[in-house]
C-alpha cells in the first residue's frame, strides 16, 4: 500500500509503533521495521542520552530498515537532559523523531537542519494546526481511546480523525484504539494516510515484556481501563488494578485538592516493576481501550501481514462488493 506517509517514512505498510516507556526497546522497534512497518524506540526509557545511543546502535545491529525514536516531553519528577537526548538522535543517524507531550519547537531548527522528519503526536486538532504550523512533516492524530495520554478534550477517533483531515494539510496517522485491519480501512476512509499501534503492539512476540503484561492485555475487556490524574490535567489511561483503584480512591477524597506527591507511590517508577518484572498490581501504566480487541499474541510479522491481507479482502470484496451490488 502507498501512501504520503510510506512514502515520507520509506516503510512498505502504513503502520506506525508508538513510542511506548519500557517496551519501545530496540527488539521491538527492529521487529515492526522488519516486518515492514515502521518501529519506535522510546528516548526516555534509556536512563542516559549515551544508554539511548547505545540502543540506537542496538537497533542498526537488528534491522536495516528504518525505525525512529520518541522523544517525549511531560512533567515528570525529575530534570531530564532533553538537548542531550535529542543529540544522541542526531548523532545516532536517525531520520525521524516522535515528538510527544509538549510542543516540539525548540528542537526543531537542529533537526531541520540535518533533514530529520518530525512527527509530532497529539490529541486535538488545534495542537495538531500548531504543529503543521511551526513545520512538523506528519501528525499523529491520538483519540481519546488511545493508551497513555490522551489530553484533556475527550474527542474519540471517530470525530477526531475527519476533523483532522478536513483542517490538515501535513499527512497524519491515526493513533488511539487501533488493532487490525478494520481500524487501518477506517482511518484511511476518515482521511489518515496510516495508523498508529501502541497497546496492540505490547501483545506481540517480539515486545521485550513480561509476559504476565501481554496476558493481562489478552485477559483485559474494553470495560477495563480507567482514567487517572484527571484533577491535575494530566490525564492518563491505563489497565485498572488494586493500585489504580487505590489512586482513583484518593483522588475522589482529595478532589482538586490532589498533588502529584499524593499518588507518588501509585505512578512513581512504575513502569521497569510491571514491563520487566510482572509485578501487575505495582502501579498505573497505560493501556487503551483496544485492549477489548485484542486476543492473541502474534509475531509483528503474522501481526502486520495479517492486517495487511485482510484491508485488501476489506476494501476489494466487502467494500467494492457493496459498491457492485
Ligand atoms: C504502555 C504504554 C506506554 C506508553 N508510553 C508512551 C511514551 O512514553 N511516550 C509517548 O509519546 N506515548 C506513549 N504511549 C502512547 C503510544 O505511543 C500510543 O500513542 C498509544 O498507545 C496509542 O493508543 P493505543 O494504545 O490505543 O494503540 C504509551 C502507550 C502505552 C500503552
């Protein structure tokens, strides 16, 4: 499939793997590119911009095709070095940067400067206008179902993407509970050039978690998620367990009364306890509402192929076949 986005990205399907904290390691990132889509590797998970140069290093080792790195910018309880982050990316020879969180703009004339793409993620249009405005190449659309942060509007994709389209000159992708090929035809119907995967992704072979994590993912339903750190405008969806409920507790006795110190403890260095250890009830970490959709745990190749065949059958029978009837 062409599209402006396997175009600008040079990748053979339109699939995108988000950057996602203690999963875009290199063996994943390496396994999406391979199969022919387009993998992430997540900045931050490296503690240090020479560990992110190190995995950057890792990932040529594993794949010749293109992969990228996010850089995400959020509040976070410590000073992180960003210039030097974004530094290793430059120096590591990669050609696109997910940017996520905040507005990407201070990086943008050094990575303009060496040619490097800029897809920037976000959750409203008018961030998204922003973006093409200050001369990012491509969006990334993420509708209120998506895993992780999905900002404060609550637009879900279904409203989200076509006003996107209709706004947008730049191509985008729509992210947020997509999973097969029913997600990928829609998308491309509602006007994106391509779709964004996170939590789809994290059920994979390849993924470098444990498996406890995909299996929750499998077990999980649609009814499964929560919304957390609402009151602090830092809304995060993630799979619900004893230590979100506790945090959900705390913030309806808090009100808007509630710190980020209040719920340390339930968000705080989370995510090394759940991805790499299996210890699922250790926090919140970020799940969409996709999870309802997913009930295997394919290679990225069987994954990617799979979507791929079945958006062909999609659009030549069901679709054409309606046409022709
Ligand atoms: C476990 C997990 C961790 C994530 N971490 C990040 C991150 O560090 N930076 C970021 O920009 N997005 C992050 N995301 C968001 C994903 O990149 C992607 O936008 C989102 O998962 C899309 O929604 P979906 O899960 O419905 O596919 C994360 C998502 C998940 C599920």
């Amino acid at each position: 499939m062409k599209t402006r986005i396997t175009e600008m990205l040079g990748i053979e399907h339109p699939i995108i793997q988000g950057g996602m904290h203690f999963v875009g390691f290199a063996e994943l990132a390496a396994a999406v590119s391979n199969a022919g889509g387009f993998g992430i590797i997540t900045g931050l998970t490296q503690q240090t911009p020479e560990d992110l140069a190190k995995e950057i290093a890792r990932c040529y080792e594993m794949t010749d095709k293109p992969f990228g790195v996010n850089l995400t910018i959020l509040p976070s309880f410590q000073e992180t070095p960003y210039d030097e982050y974004m530094e290793a990316i430059v120096e590591g020879g990669i050609k696109v940067v997910e940017t996520a969180g905040r507005n990407p703009q201070p990086f943008l004339p050094r990575l303009k400067e060496k040619g490097i793409k800029v897809i920037h993620k976000c959750t409203s249009v008018r961030h998204s206008l922003k973006a093409e405005a200050i001369g990012c190449d491509a969006v990334s659309v993420d509708g209120f179902e998506c895993g992780g942060h999905p900002g404060e509007d609550d637009i879900p994709n279904m409203i989200l993407l076509p006003r996107a389209a209709d706004e947008l000159t730049i191509p985008f992708v729509a992210s947020g509970g997509m999973a097969d090929a029913r997600s990928l035809v829609a998308s491309l119907a509602m006007g994106a050039d391509g779709m964004n995967m996170g939590t789809r992704f994290i059920a994979t072979k390849e993924a470098p978690v444990h498996d406890k994590v995909k299996q929750a993912i499998v077990a999980a339903s649609e009814l499964d998620t929560r919304l957390v750190m609402r009151p602090l405008r830092n809304t995060e969806r993630v799979l619900t367990n004893a230590a979100v409920e506790r945090l959900l507790e705390k913030e309806r006795e808090l009100g808007n009364k509630i710190r980020i110190e209040d719920i340390r403890e339930e968000v705080m260095g989370v995510y090394p306890k759940v991805m790499l250890e299996g210890d699922m009830d250790s926090g919140a970490w970020s799940c969409g509402l996709v999870a309802g959709l997913i009930d295997d745990i394919p290679t990225c190749k069987e994954l990617i192929d799979g979507i791929m065949a079945e958006a062909d059958e999609l659009i030549r029978q069901r679709l054409e076949g309606m046409l022709a009837a």
